[in-house]
C-alpha cells in the first residue's frame, strides 16, 4: 500500500475494415502515471442503424497490486463496462477478468508498463452515459470512470469520418497492419511526432476527397497543417496519418481531421470533419501540468514567498523549469528513483481540486481546494446541505491528524468558505 502524503511544513525542511488490427497487449510500453486512462472511438458498423464503439483502457501496472506465487508474480482486475440512455437505461455491459503475470519484482512497478484492454459493442446512434469500473482483487481498490459518449450516425451523410483513435505506433507487416492505441492522449515533449487511424465513409458515388489536418493550440491556432487527396475506393476508406510535433512546446491542442471537395476551388465546404485533444508533457513532470507558469502559481500552499519569488524571477523559461525542478528535487523522498512521488501526489491533489471544487474560480484556488491539496482526501465527510435554520455546511475530518474544517456555503451558489479553524491556513507556509 503506498503511503498518504501530507503537505504540510514538513514539507520545507480496432475490428476494424481489411486486415487492421488494435493490438492491446498486456505489458505495453507506457508514459502515464495516472491510474486509469480510457479513449473510446467510435466506427460504423456492419448492422443496419448501427454505430460501433470501441473503448481502449490502460491500468499502469504500479497501481496493480501483484502477489509473489512461485517464482512469478501474479495480479488480478476486474473490468465493469457499461453504456446507459440518458434516461439511465442499461443498453450493454460488459464483466471481465484480467489475470496478469510478470518474472520480475522491477515490472510490477515499472511506471512503463501498463494493462491495456479493449471492448467493443455496437449501438444505435445517439448519446450515453458509459460507466466503467476496475477493481483490484487483491487491494479491493476501484477507480471508477463516469462520462458522457457520444455515438455518431454514420450511415446518414453521404460522407462522414469516424472518431481518431491515436497511437503511440503503427507497426505495417504484409498486409496486417496493427495499432498499439495511446490511450492517455499524451506524448511527451520532443517525441518526434504521432500517429492516428480514422475512417472515411462513402454513401454517394464520390471517387476522392481532399484530407486535411490541423493541429490546433490552446488558443484554436492553426500550429501545424497538412493535405492530400485521398482516392475513395469502396464505402470505407481507412485513414493512416502521422503528424509531427517535435517542435511543439508542452501545452494542450486538438487534432482535427476535415473531408473537402477534391476540386480545390470548393475547398472551403467540409464535408465531414472529426477531432481528438490530446496533450505534450514534459517527460520529468507530472502529465497533469501542461502550464509551468500556472504550476509555480500553484506551489503556493507549500513554497516560501521567497522561494516564489526566486523561481518566478529567472531570467528565461529555461532558467524557470530549471529552478522549479530544484525547488521539488529538494522534497524528492527517494532521489535514488525516476519518479518524485511528493511532487506527482501534490499536482494530483491540485488536479482533484480543480475537476471537484471549481465554481466562478479555479478549484485549486477555493478554500476546499486548499485544504484537499494540504491534506488530502478527508477520512469523513459530513454534508448538510438543506437544513432550515442554517446555510448549507460540510465538515471534513481527519481523525488521523485530529483535525476537522467546516466549511460554508454563504452565497448559496456552491462557494464553500472557510469558516472553522480561524487560523489562516490559505497562506504559504513558512
């Protein structure tokens, strides 16, 4: 069981058409250091009215709890998939059991190795809840994914395109194509570029379309373009496209596929057009800080305001990384590993708050974001949101630390203030 960490002062001192293949394999080389990731994509299908769905998920096998057996190591998840209407409707589920096996100590934590698995259904078109959920049988740990999928219609345009699924690598071998699926939708800064696979549909007697891709930055800017005529030869035309980002910074952006006219003077008219996020990290933080500027901002529970101040002062962004990585390098608990645990638990914490407590501000900003990033997961949470006599109110308790904060809701619009203990605990820590 890995052990809490507590921020405080201490802290100072694809079935798809022909002969392609998605190849999730167990043991999969792997950049991510979150606990789950999901991409779901979606592809016509076969059956009359039917779209179908694949979802590619990827456990990293540092949040596997793997038991010694013999001389291998063994563990074991169970997968729970689920698509509901709106009206929460059960349309499909899906139970499996994953039993994983390793030689050796070092790849059960290894943060490069991961589970990967896909599922697939088909379903008519329209807009589900998917609800996904991975125990470990041994830990009895669950992280449970909850999101909103939308299926397209894909036989009701004349030409329409698929969902992208990308890729870490697109292996070509005869005529087998196969495809290991980034699942994460993150690649880290000076990989020289990605690849993705997507489908171009044909219900009407065109024989080629125009394909362009767009990487689009923060800002929806263009930042790299590229286009070619695609030669539509049966209903479905499989898409292969790699694009380079080597010289893109770490930061979010979209990829987005447009279906033109052929003929250059229609270009302007898309006829279909399909996009995917996806991010670039640095490869020695954290992949939830996509922003350095922000991330320093938000080092304000545990830095000094000299320490602040001395890496916001440096000279160049070089020079700000430079500083940042020495003020973590510092509260590294096992410099001997790749991985500083403090500074990823910390930016989880800060990436909880803002999924969690955001309102008219950022979460991390809001006194629950604090208190969640300073402290953690509260062990007990006490919620009383519609009492007559009182404003709605939580209280958080952590036994262990024998402390608890009451927060409450004073404007009635979901801004819990700090209200017990008085002590100003938003300030750094000095």
């Amino acid at each position: 069981m890995r052990r809490s960490i507590l921020f405080t002062a201490m802290m100072l001192g694809v079935a798809a058409v022909g002969r392609l293949s998605a190849q999730p394999e167990f043991g999969a080389q792997s950049d991510s250091r979150a606990s789950l990731f999901v991409q779901t994509v979606a592809f016509a299908s076969d059956q009359l009215g039917r779209s179908r769905l694949d979802i590619y998920l990827q456990v990293p096998y540092t949040e596997i709890s793997f038991v010694q057996q013999d001389d291998m190591y063994r563990g074991d998840i169970e997968v729970a998939a689920e698509l509901q209407t709106e009206n929460g409707e059960q349309v499909w589920h899906q139970n499996q059991t994953v039993e994983l096996q390793v030689k050796e100590f070092a790849q059960t934590v290894s943060d490069h190795r991961s589970a990967l698995r896909q599922l697939s259904t088909t379903v008519l078109p329209g807009t589900y809840r998917f609800v996904l959920q991975i125990t470990d049988r041994d830990s009895k740990k669950n992280v449970q994914v909850n999101r909103t999928v939308h299926v397209p219609d894909f036989q009701r345009d004349s030409i329409s395109v698929s969902d992208l699924l990308l890729a870490n690598r697109i292996t070509t071998e005869g005529r087998q194509r196969t495809i290991i699926p980034n699942t994460a939708g993150m690649f880290e800064e000076k990989t020289p570029d990605f690849s993705f696979y997507g489908e171009v549909y044909r219900r009407a007697p065109v024989d080629s379309v125009r394909l362009l891709v767009r990487v689009m930055d923060a800002k929806k800017e263009d930042v790299r373009s590229e286009a070619r005529v695609q030669v539509l030869a049966g209903p479905t035309t499989q898409v292969f496209w790699t694009v380079p980002i080597d010289s893109l910074p770490a930061g979010s952006y979209v990829v987005a596929l447009d279906v033109l006219p052929a003929d250059p003077a229609d270009s302007a008219r898309v006829l279909a057009r399909s996009v995917r996020p996806f991010s670039i990290t640095w490869f020695d933080l954290p992949p939830t800080i996509t922003n350095l500027d922000k991330a320093i901002a938000q080092l304000r529970y545990v830095a000094k305001g000299s320490e602040l101040d001395y890496i916001e002062e440096a000279k160049d962004p070089a020079e700000k990384r430079k500083r940042f990585m020495e003020f973590w390098s510092k509260r590294d608990p096992d410099p001997s590993t790749p991985r500083n645990e403090l500074m990823e638990e910390y930016y989880a914490r800060v990436a909880y708050a803002n999924k969690n407590f955001s309102h008219y501000m950022e979460g991390w900003k809001t006194d629950m974001g604090m208190i969640y990033i300073r402290f953690g997961a509260p062990e007990n949470v006490e919620r009383h949101p519609f009492e007559l006599s009182t404003r709605p109110y939580e209280i958080w308790y952590y036994y262990q630390l024998n402390r608890e904060f009451v927060f409450v809701d004073e404007s009635g619009f979901g801004d819990y203030r700090l209200q017990y203990p008085t002590t100003d605990l938003w300030g750094r820590i000095r």
